[in-house]
C-alpha cells in the first residue's frame, strides 16, 4: 500500500516513523515554523546546524571538483566499502547498488550491526509483521522491549501505538490498550507504562524469554535473578488474552542476544496462543528500504560485495559488514552517504578509516566529514528533494520537497551526486 | 511539585507583612498559585537567605506561560511527542478525525497542539479541569513522558 498524502501535508525525515501530517510556515524559501512534528522532527526539517562545503583536501572548491576527485579516489582503488544510506531516499539507494556493481565495493549499512536481524526474520517471513497503521486500528496489548520511543520515535506512542483511537479501539488508551515496556532501566517509555514496567538486569534477556515462554506453557518461571514469579506470570497472561498483539523490538533487545532464535521461540509460542506481530524500531527513516532494497536485488540485505566487472556475482557474508572490513583492513577506500561512522563505530575499529581515502555525501558537516579527503554536500531529503521510503513497518511512503527547489542555493542529492560519479567512472 | 509548607520552611518566617500578605504562609500559598514571585519577598533578596531564595527559585517555575486555568507547560521539558495531545478528551471530542487517532489536530478547538517541537495550549476555558462542571481531569499530565505539564 502507498500512503497517500492530504496535499497541504508533508512528510517528516527526522525517524523511521516517516509522520505525514507534518505543515510547514516557509518565507524567502526558509522554513520558519513545523507544525505537529516533534522536537527531533523540527531539527531535522530546520537543517543542519553546521553545512557540508564541497572540499578535496581541506580545500573549498566547486562540487564539481569534488565528484571528479571521487572518482578518481573510486577508481583507483581495489576494494572500496560503500556505507551509510539509511538517510537517503530508495532512488538513492538504489542508484549506489549500481555503482556498487560496477566498481566491485563492499556495500553494507547501520542495520548490519543493529535491526538487521530483526528484519531478516520478518523478510524471511519467520515471524509475522503487521503495519502501524493495523497497530493503530487493532492493537490491544502492545510491547515495547528494549525500546525507548519518547526519545527515539518521539510520536510513536501518540500516533500509533498507545494513545490514538483506531477503529477497533474507539473507547481511548485507559480502557482500550495495555502497554508494556520491558527495559533494563525506567525509560521515558516505561514510566507511560506504569506498573506494567519489567524492569530486568543488563544481558538478560533471553532467560526472560525462557520464563515467559514456560510461563505461557503453564509452568512456574524461574529467572537466574530476583523477579517475582507472580509478575512474569501476570504478564503471560495479558499476553494469552491479547486479541491483537504487537511487540516493538529496540536495540536493547537486538544488542542483548546473540541470534533471533529467542524472539522466533517466543513469536510462535504466543501465536499458538493468540494473535502477535513484531516490528523493529528502525532508526533512520531509510534504513529499512536499503534492507528491502537490497534483498530485492541481491537476496542479502545488508554485507554484499560485488565482484567488479562481472555485476552477477556477489558474495555475502559477516566478513563483509562494515565492522569487518575495517578491522581486518580489507578496504582501501571509503564512499560513506548520510552516515557518520566515525561517531558510530568504537575507536579501534574506526581508526582504519583515518588510514584511507574517505568520500562523505553528505548536507551537515559530521565527525567523518571533517577527516575525509573529499566532500560533496547534499540536499537534505524530504526537505530539498522528494523521493520515497521505507516506514519502520515496510510501507512506502512518497513524499515531495518541501522548499522550493528552483531556488540557486538547493544542493544536488544523493541521488544525482551518485550518478554524476558513475558518469565521471 | 512542592506543597506550601515545603515553601513555607525556605521563608524568613517573621510575618513582616512586606510583600502585602498577612504572614510568611499567606505568601508561600501565593506563590504556589504563582499570584505573587519569589522577588516580592524583600527579605529573600537579602545575603542570608542567598540559597534558600536560590532554592525557591528552583522550585517554583516561572509563572510566565501560566495560562488563565492554572496550566504550565516547561517548554524545556516537552519534545513534543504529542501524547497530551492525543490523550485529552477535549481535543478528541472536538477532533475525532485529527487528533484524536494521532494525526495533525485539524480543528480549531483543541486545546493542545505541537508547533515547532512544542506543546501550546488555546481554548483552556474548555478544559475540563475548569469551570462549573470540572473534573479532576490528568490526561494530559499522566501521559506525559517528561512532567512538562502541571496546573497550579
Ligand atoms: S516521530 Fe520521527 S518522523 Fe515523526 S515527527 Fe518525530 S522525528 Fe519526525
Ligand atoms: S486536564 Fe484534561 S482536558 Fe485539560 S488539557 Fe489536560 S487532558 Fe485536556
Ligand atoms: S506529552 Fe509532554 S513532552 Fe509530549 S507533547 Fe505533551 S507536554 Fe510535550
């Protein structure tokens, strides 16, 4: 399903949740005022605090410059990473697949190192997903594990999840909805959750796991820690009772397990019982299209590499996530899009970066820009060029600039950058 | 939020009467209803109540932005998630279509609303806090993830 937009709204860029109700006061083409976003959202949709200038070395020059030192840093290398994109729109991404392709690059994003398991489960239709908007409408009893939306989705709670009447839900959050966080620490969230909060130890996820499930089996739940048994099985049996159910899978839960087995036992566990949907708290508002993008055009959704000249073969394995290749230094140069993993990444693995040419497209100046050879500043997407993406959930969603992009100082995308480099090749 | 006595117990407690109130009790209840500021207090300003107005100051949050029903929105504290706004039965009775299943409110009668990443609240009249048939409404303090809303 496409989401159409009311004409007079726009679409927000600022999270994952991709809000489209969004209305803008604009003079002399600078947004003055949002509405209806959230704080997060305003920052996004105002622009950057500090803009990326077109550089090689340190030194300001025209952009076109820069593509061309791009390409030739590009061509000169054997085994050049491309990374980031979980900021750009589908076109974006799908333009550097290609490059990608034809310059043989590792390619991997964020999600290699964070929702990307979760998303494979779901891809692989191991678990059941749903949309947000069936969350709204139908939801019931909804979780949120390992996950803080007040700060990382600030209007998830208000426009999805908990707080909105929807269709099947029409008497209001009090009597129609339970919410339930379980966290290893009283978030934003959990406090909204009152004494539904599971407050657990740091890594114990899984055991937790392990004794909701016996605890749907009818068996007393028992947890290497101090919890009382009674709460584990209070909330099996909210859980049991649920006519649609929902659990959000943040970061916390991911970073704490090895693998998805766990969440896999438990989904189908709770769906012998009743009705339950997962979906992960993807972060930046694309990074779920590059996964989808690149499962539909390789079969992987993350980790690839192309073998250069011959754009049939790739190889797909942990060898290639970004992590990796930095740390065995099996990339000589570096094309990073809307992404800053110098910040990101912990030092050790990072470092490598320092060692080789480094590319940022990228509008606001980051930690990485300011180390990197050359750089090429973009147009802010969804706000200086349209596009479409993909929500936290695998809708589509189109939106339109929101400045007028006639104007002389609107900088290329990411899109166009990308192919003017492929031209130059 | 602090309660009279709580303010009562930072004042000089003499009774002087300076601020125009009959004893120091008298002023910490104004102050709690933000009819009077802490600067009202002459005493206070003085060296020797230094932390103690330091204190007060903290406690008792600017009565700029308090609306004529009483509410007080921390502009530093709202991220403008809009729970309020979708949890206030007002806005939902007068916009069942906008705010009331989460999207941008569409009348013009809501009280509460989000506008540049933050809540600011009109028709307070309408709040069902106020007026001859109040009721001890919390939708919006209750759902609020940070307290950045409070009546007074
Ligand atoms: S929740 Fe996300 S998409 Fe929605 S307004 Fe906030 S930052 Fe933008
Ligand atoms: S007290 Fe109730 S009616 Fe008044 S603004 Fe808050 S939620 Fe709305
Ligand atoms: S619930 Fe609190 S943080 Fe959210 S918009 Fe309302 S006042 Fe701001």
């Amino acid at each position: 399903m496409v989401i159409l937009l009311n004409e007079n709204y726009h679409v927000c860029t600022g999270c994952a949740l991709l809000c489209d109700d969004i209305e803008v006061v604009i003079d002399d083409n600078v947004i003055t005022e949002v509405k209806t976003a959230c704080r997060k959202g305003v920052s996004r949709i105002k622009g950057c605090n500090e803009p990326m200038s077109p550089t090689v070395e340190g030194q300001q020059v025209d952009i076109d410059v820069a593509i061309g030192a791009a390409a030739d840093i590009l061509k000169n290398a054997d085994s050049p990473l491309i990374f980031g994109l979980g900021n750009s729109t589908d076109g974006a991404q799908k333009k550097a697949i290609e490059l990608a392709k034809q310059i043989g690059a590792v390619l991997d994003d964020t999600s290699s190192f964070c929702q990307g398991p979760t998303l494979e489960v779901i891809f692989n239709e191991t678990v059941k997903s749903c949309t947000l908007d069936d969350v709204r409408n139908k939801a019931d009893v909804i979780v949120y594990w390992g996950a803080d939306p007040s700060n990382s989705h600030p209007r998830h709670l208000s426009k999805f999840s908990y707080f909105p009447r929807g269709q099947e839900r029409q008497r209001g959050w009090e009597e129609d909805r339970t919410m339930i966080t379980i966290d290893i620490r009283k978030s934003h969230t959990a406090k909204i959750s009152g004494d539904k909060f599971h407050n657990i130890p740091l890594q114990a996820d899984e055991e937790f796991i392990d004794a909701l499930i016996d605890a749907l089996s009818g068996k007393v739940p028992k947890v290497p820690f101090e919890y009382d048994p009674k709460r584990i099985l209070e909330l099996a049996n909210i859980l049991k009772n649920a006519k649609f159910g929902i659990i959000f899978v943040g970061l916390g839960l991911v970073y704490s397990l090895d693998n998805m087995d766990p969440i896999v036992k438990l989904m189908d566990k709770l769906n012998e019982l009743s009705n339950f949907h997962l979906i992960p708290m993807v972060g930046h508002y694309n990074m779920r299209g590059f996964n989808q993008n690149m499962f539909n055009e390789t079969g992987h959704l993350n980790r690839v590499k192309f073998e250069k000249g011959n754009n049939t073969k790739v190889q797909h394995g942990a060898e290639f996530s970004i992590v990796e290749s930095l740390n065995e230094k099996k990339v000589d140069a570096a094309l990073i899009i809307g992404s800053d993993p110098l910040s990101s990444l912990p030092r050790a693995v990072a470092d490598h970066l320092l060692n080789i040419p480094v590319i940022t497209i990228d509008p606001c100046e980051t930690f990485t820009s300011r180390k990197a050879k050359v750089t090429i500043p973009s147009a802010l997407s969804g706000v200086e060029c349209g596009g479409s993406a993909i929500r936290m959930d695998g809708e589509e969603v189109k939106f339109e600039p929101i400045v007028d992009v006639k104007s002389q100082t609107i900088r290329p995308s990411d899109e166009e950058i990308l192919t003017r480099i492929m031209e130059a090749l | 939020m602090a309660n009279a006595m709580e303010i009562y117990q930072l004042l000089p407690k003499t009774n002087c009467k300076e601020c125009g109130k009959s004893t120091c009790m008298a002023f910490a209840v104004s102050l709690l209803s933000r009819e009077l500021t802490v600067d009202d207090c002459p005493p206070l300003k003085g060296d020797k109540f230094k932390s103690n107005y330091e204190k007060l100051s903290d406690m008792i949050a600017p009565a700029k932005g308090a609306s004529e029903s009483g509410m007080i929105v921390h502009e530093d504290k709202c991220f403008g998630c809009g729970n309020c706004v979708v949890a206030c039965p007002v806005n939902v009775a007068e916009d069942p279509l906008g705010a009331g299943i989460g999207r941008a409110p569409t009348s013009d009668k809501v009280i509460l609303r989000v506008e540049d990443g933050i809540v600011r609240t009109s028709n307070v009249h309408d709040c069902r806090r106020f007026g001859e048939n109040k009721i001890l409404c919390n939708g919006c303090i209750v759902t609020c993830p940070t307290e950045a809303i409070e009546f007074v």
